[in-house]
C-alpha cells in the first residue's frame, strides 16, 4: 500500500482552516457564549495561531470536559474539548476523513460523507431483492463498547499504514491517546479512526480474503448476509478470531437467522419486499408524543420521526400515531435555509468572462459575499442553454442594475447579454444589455 503524504498542506490551506471555523462556530448558542464571541472577534488572530501549531506538528488538545448524555436506552460517558481545539480538530480531520474514505468498502456507513443510514439500508434491500438465494441468512453482531475497549497503539499502526508524514501522525497519536483507555468519545477524530481500524482488519479480510459478498457495517455495528447458515458459522469463527486480535469482543447477542423473520438493523426491520421501522423506535416515539403538550415541541417530534418513517413502508402508521397523512416533499413546500442567510444557488462557477456576448437568463442574486478575490461579492444565478451556472462579480454598477431590478414586480428572471466596455488605461467593465 503506498503512503499518502503532502496531507498537512491541505489542512492548513486557508479554505479549510476558515471553512472549519464558520462549521465549529455555527449555532446561536456558541456565536453568543463568551468563548465564542472571542474567537469570533479574532478570528484571523485565532486560524494563523491554529494554522502554525499544525503546520509544525506541535498542535495538541488541550484537556477536555466530560459529561454524561443520555442516547436511546443507556447514559454516553463523552469527552467534550474546548471551542477553539474542535475547530484546529475539525480542520484536521476534514482532510484526514477524505483520504480515509478510500479505504472503506462501499458497504460502511456512520460518519462518512454522503453515507447514511438509509443509503446503507438500500444496498441490503437491494441486494436481498437482487440475490434472494445468496442473501437467505443472516449473521448479525456489534462489538461490546467499541470505543472504549480500542487499543490506541493498534489504531496508530493502521495510521502509519495510510499516512507517512510524521507531523500528521503526531497530531493523530494526540487524539488517540487524549484518554487514558480507548477512543475518545465526542471527539471527531474518532469515528474515522474507529471505521479504519475495522476496515483494515475486518472488512477487507472478510469480503477481500474470504470472498463474502455481503457484508454491512454502521460503526460497530454488523450485517452479514449469505446463502446458507453453515457459511455463516464459518464466517462467525472467523470474525471472532479478528476481532479477538484487536483486543475487542463481539456482545453475546449475536445470532445467525432466516433473513425472512426480517433484519433488525439501522432503527429498521428489513425485508426484501418491505420495510418497518423497528419496535423500539415506535414505542419510544409514541410516548414521548403522548406526554408533550406543547405544540411546537410537538411538532418537533413529530418532524424528527417523519424523517426515519419516511424512509419505511409505514404510512398507515404514521398516520396512526401522529393523527396525519404523510406528505411527500413537494407537498410540504420547504427548502434549506442556511444559517447564515444566504442563499444556495445551483450549478458550476464560472468566470464572468466565458460569458460575454452570450445570451443569458439572470435568475437570482446574492449581495455580500465574502471570496479570496475579496469581500462584499454578488453572486449572480443564471442559465444558459438550458444549464444553470453562476458568476461573481464585484462591479458596482451591476450590483445596482440588479438591486434595482429586484424592486421592479416581476423584475426576475430576465434575459440579457454580457458585454464589455473599456474604461480607464487598459481597464475592461463589464455591463448588462
């Protein structure tokens, strides 16, 4: 396996230093609590300071706060670390995370980009609809506290596989070794650092050098899928032996059974033809409803278990419980709304130049936005051709046309042209006509 290096300058590079800031720094709460308006108040002070002590390696959490967080039916003992170390620890691991995800079968989901749950859940109904013969049993299993049962030596050497800069691998020992047993929890480092350890020695030894097809892993938790129930017992000694050679062990509850009595995994029952919300999960949410009485928290809950039942053959149940007919998305007439109140426009960037002497349809504006060229940009939607792409432009006087427009009733959309205008010594504007 070739080492990958170089990954420190992508971390300190000003885009993903400033873009962690404004994520750790989201939120009502922490913008208004004193630690955060101070970072908020030096904030290029606070990112060199950071983008210094990880350039040279020595950068290193500083302590950390504990609390206990109540999750389904049990208390999380997490770690909760300063304001400006999660943002130092969020750069890190943004970049870190990305070469990460290469090593990942496709079928391992929890706390990797675009992997969910649910896009988890389809590839095993998928597969069960594709494969009803090979995906008859099912052999299902978590480790006992994954996280605190980690051996920290046994995640670096698996870093030192993946990486060979000595100042990142450095950093990374210093998250891996912040506690005095396991992985830290509440730590962002950690999820990523939890998944490779499994990947590197379980996943690819299971699918790569025993030849299984279907296997699913959300964090610790595992689904193996297989034509006979014998396979699956050849399958178990094995992943026994891997686990064991970590130091971790595997819960007593696992169990090898008929994929038709339905998979339990995910919040879900899954079946190749259906799929129900799990039991649990219903009856936790149908008495939490029952004892609300405020109909904003009310409509909160029922918002959050729209989300899970959504995604399950269960509209009679919804309906049952929460005394409404599910909508689909385009009924409930919603978008996102970014905190901070700017708009997201559709399509690729392009240069305000390629646009010139082509007809366009202008379809929206942002005014206020802060780029490397400078602050105070607009950002311009438009379309052409069919295809929808955008430009800034700091010109003032589009910035007026377009803020005048934007009074005029039915102003947008409009069609234009993109021309440009000499002004100055040698100096090119560009105009709307």
């Amino acid at each position: 396996m070739r080492r990958k290096g170089f990954i420190i300058e992508e971390i300190i590079a000003y885009p993903n230093m400033e873009k962690s800031f404004r994520k750790v720094m989201s939120g009502t709460k922490r913008k208004n609590s004193r630690v955060g308006k101070h970072l908020i108040e030096n904030k290029e002070e606070v990112i060199k300071e950071m983008t210094k002590q990880i350039a040279d390696g020595s950068f290193r959490v500083k302590g950390y706060e504990e609390k206990d967080i109540p999750q389904a039916d049990k208390i999380r003992h997490i770690q909760v670390i300063p304001l400006q170390d999660r943002i130092a620890t969020h750069a890190i691991m943004n970049v870190v995370d990305k070469h990460l995800k290469s090593h990942f079968i496709r079928t391992t989901s929890a706390s990797i980009q675009g992997r969910g749950m649910h896009d988890l859940m389809k590839y095993i109904q998928r597969d069960m609809r594709e494969d009803p013969i090979g995906t008859q049993y099912c052999y299902k299993f978590d480790i006992s506290k994954f996280y605190e049962s980690i051996n920290p030596d046994t995640v670096m050497e698996c870093v030192r596989r993946v990486f060979k800069d000595s100042r990142l691998i450095s950093i990374i020992d210093g998250f891996v070794h912040l506690t005095p047993n396991g992985l830290s929890i509440g730590l962002r480092s950690s999820q990523g650092l939890g998944n490779l350890l499994l990947s590197f020695h379980l996943d690819h030894i299971i699918k790569d050098k025993m030849g299984v097809k279907y296997l699913y892993r959300y964090c610790d938790d595992i689904v193996i899928l297989d034509a006979t129930k014998e396979n699956l017992w050849e399958i178990r000694d094995i992943v026994h032996e891997q686990i064991n050679k970590i130091g971790l062990k595997i819960k007593g509850n696992e169990r090898i059974f008929p994929v038709e009595d339905g998979v339990d995994f995910l919040g879900y029952v899954i079946r190749p033809d259906y799929v129900r919300l799990r039991k649990r999960v219903k009856k936790n949410f149908a008495q939490k409803l029952h004892k609300v009485k405020s109909k904003r928290r009310r409509n909160e809950l029922i918002a959050s278990f729209y989300g899970m039942a959504k995604h399950a053959d269960c509209n009679n149940l919804y309906k049952v419980i929460t005394g409404t007919d599910m909508k689909s998305f385009k009924d409930l007439n919603v978008s996102y709304q970014p905190e901070d109140g700017k708009k997201r426009f559709q399509g690729s960037v392009v240069s305000i130049r390629e646009l010139v002497n082509l007809p366009i349809i202008v379809k929206d504006f942002e005014m206020g936005i802060k780029t490397e060229q400078g602050p105070d940009r607009c950002l311009v939607s438009i379309e052409h051709n069919g295809e929808m792409k955008k430009f800034f432009t700091a010109s003032e006087e589009m910035k007026n046309i377009l803020q005048q427009i934007k009074e005029i009733p039915d102003g947008l959309p409009f069609e234009t042209t993109i021309k440009t205008e000499p002004f100055g010594k040698g100096r090119t504007k560009y105009i709307f006509s």
